[in-house]
C-alpha cells in the first residue's frame, strides 16, 4: 500500500486569572484549526496465496507478484473549533467547567462522502482535598470522530462518546509516593456494524454500542532521587453492547487483556566516575485476549521481562534496552485485516490453548 499526508494545524488560547465570586477562578479561552489531506492507493486481488498455522507457524508461503495499486483513496478533513475553560478554586474545592463547539468538515471521495458536522462538546470535573496530599476527584466528558473509512448505504454519522471517571489522587511527598486510582466507564455509539442485509455483504450500518469499564491505578515511589519505582494495574472490562447481529451482545472486545499491568525500577547513578549511567528493569504481564467477534478463539496471557541501561553524555543519551529475557515464545493479536460484512457463527465452545489450532489464510 502506498500512502501519503499532509497536516496543517493551529492553535491560540488567551489565559486570565481573576478573584470572583469568592474563589479564584482561571479562565481560557481559544480556537483551533486542523486540515488534513490523505490519500492511499493499495492492490488487493481476494485470492487466496496459502494459509500458515499460527500455532505451529511455518512461513513457506510465496508472497507472488508485486500487483499494480488499484484501490484509490482520497481524504480531506477540516477541523475548525472554539472553546471556553473555567478552573475555580475555593480552599479545598476545586472545579472544572469547559465547552467546545466543532466544525468537522469531513469528506471522503471514494465513499461518496461531504458531510459536516456541528457538536457541542461539554466537561466538567470536581477535586475535594481530604487531607494534604490526598484528594478525591470525578469528572465527565464527552467527545466525538468521523466514521472513517466507513461503507454504508446510509449517510454516515459521527461516532460519539461519553465518559465519567472518579477516584483518589495521591502525593505523599514526604516518603516520594504519588499516583491515582480511578473507576471509570466510557460508553461508544453509533459503531459500525456488519449490514444485516445479505445484498451488501461488505457494508456496514451504524448501530453499535461498545461499553468499557474498570479499574486503574498508577503508583510512582521515588524515596530518593537516585531510585524510582512504578506499578500499574488495569481491570478492563470491554464488551459489546448492542448490536445488529445480536449473537455479538456481551462478548469482549478484541485485542483487549481483562487485566493487565507493569512494575519497573530505576536506578541513576548520581555521582562519582559512572554519574550518568542508568540501570532499569520491569515485568509487563497481560491475561488472555479475544481476537475475533464472535469470541471464538483467543490468545493465552503471558508475562515478560525487560532491562535497560542508559549513560548520559552531556546533552545527549546512549541507550540500550532488551525485551523477553526468558525467550519465551507468546501470542499477541493485530488487526491485519477486517471485513465489515463478514459473518461468523458464534461459537460457546472452549478449548485450551494448547489444542487450539489457529489457521491464518494470506492474501494478496
């Protein structure tokens, strides 16, 4: 595939700070401006060149002659936008107001695609000082895309989000500990789904509904300046929640661990002949992942150890750093290609990854 993009953008906000209504309020205001022109051209036949067992891979599958680019695609977005920020503070209170108005001039020529869209973009937030360095906050927003790349027979229609988030915030700077934890829960509409009708078995309608919920926490220990922790921690529960094909309600999300996280530490060397020399080394894990709708077949989880080692040089750093020590053979998923039309029986069955036989047909 050949592609090519050009990105103009623009952006100014005027910042004032005033004492009003018995607290102290920061206000911003600014506009902003982006265009982007995107064109792609790829080739792409639909005939099958072989299939590799991806459990047992062997890669003895020709790639055959270099087609000719013969699927033309040509982009242009517009962005123009306005928006308007209050941050107030009253002692312990803290509050977040702000709204944006946007302008997405979206066309797609190959789609037949010229719409515009107007949207109304509001935030709020609210921050409480329990005790010092210890605070609970919670927030809502919500925001909207263009339904990029979308074949439909109908005009297509901004996918939107809305989003709320609460938690605790935590700066202990007498012991170097800091980090937050949140629950939170972030809702997608308007998602393209396969078109129910048979006579369009590559276009999709806009119908879905996915739901993402769960936990994070974020630590960072620094006791000293010449050590660091972090760990992190996600619970992410993703599902689909509504859709045209209805055997889809519930299922996972592809691509997306139910529960992951990291730990890592830091040393630097402060002083002596080896100041400037860094040292690190971290343990990432992840649980298994669905890799297609319907959850018919899934990836175990694994974990892998990483180190790293840094020297500074004035204003300029050497690094060098090394993933999966233990030379573990994993799995991990990515979308290399996806037919909005196409339709899979779901499957309840289960078979443990080690019996489980995945076939990865290639095209060209």
């Amino acid at each position: 595939m050949l592609s090519h993009f050009e990105e103009a953008t623009f952006d100014a906000n005027l910042v004032a700070k005033t004492e009003m209504v018995g607290g102290t309020h920061t206000f911003l205001v600014g506009a902003s401006y982006d265009h982007t022109d995107f064109y792609s051209d790829m080739a792409f036949t639909g005939m099958t060149r072989g299939s590799i067992d991806l459990a047992d891979p062997t890669y003895d599958v020709s790639f055959g002659e270099i087609l000719p680019p013969s699927l033309l695609q040509t982009d242009r977005y517009e962005t123009r936008a306005i928006y308007a920020q209050d941050q107030a503070d009253y002692g312990w209170l803290h509050l977040t107001g702000s709204l944006r108005y946007t302008r997405f001039k979206f066309r797609e020529d190959q789609q037949a695609t010229d719409e515009t869209y107007h949207r109304l973009s509001p935030r709020i937030g609210a921050t409480v000082d329990v005790v010092p360095g210890v605070a609970l906050y919670a927030g809502y927003a919500t925001a909207f895309r263009g339904a990029f790349g979308l074949m439909s027979r109908f005009t297509p229609r901004p996918e939107t989000s809305r989003n709320v988030e609460g938690g605790i915030k935590l700066a202990a700077t007498g012991i170097g500990l800091s980090g937050t934890l949140a629950v939170y829960e972030q809702t997608r509409n308007n998602v393209a789904t396969p078109d129910p009708d048979p006579a369009f078995p590559f276009f999709a309608v806009q119908t879905g509904q996915q739901r993402s919920r769960g936990i994070e926490a974020d630590l960072i220990w620094e006791p000293r300046p010449a050590f660091s922790m972090i760990a992190n921690y996600a619970y992410t529960d993703a599902a689909v929640t509504r859709d045209t094909n209805t055997s889809l309600i519930d299922d996972r999300l592809p691509r997306v661990p139910r529960h992951s996280g990291r730990i890592a530490t830091r040393y630097r060397v402060l002083g002596g002949a080896a100041k400037g020399l860094s040292l690190g080394a971290g343990v990432t894990a992840f649980t298994a992942r669905e890799i297609t709708l319907p959850n018919s077949v899934s990836v175990p989880g694994y974990a892998a150890i990483d180190a790293q080692a840094s020297y500074d040089i004035g204003r300029f750093t050497v690094q060098v750093s090394a993933v999966n020590l233990e030379r573990r053979a994993q799995s991990d998923t990515y979308p290399v290609f996806r037919l909005p039309g196409r339709r899979c029986r779901r499957s309840r069955a289960r078979r443990s990854s080690r019996s489980r036989r995945v076939s990865e047909r290639i095209y060209r």
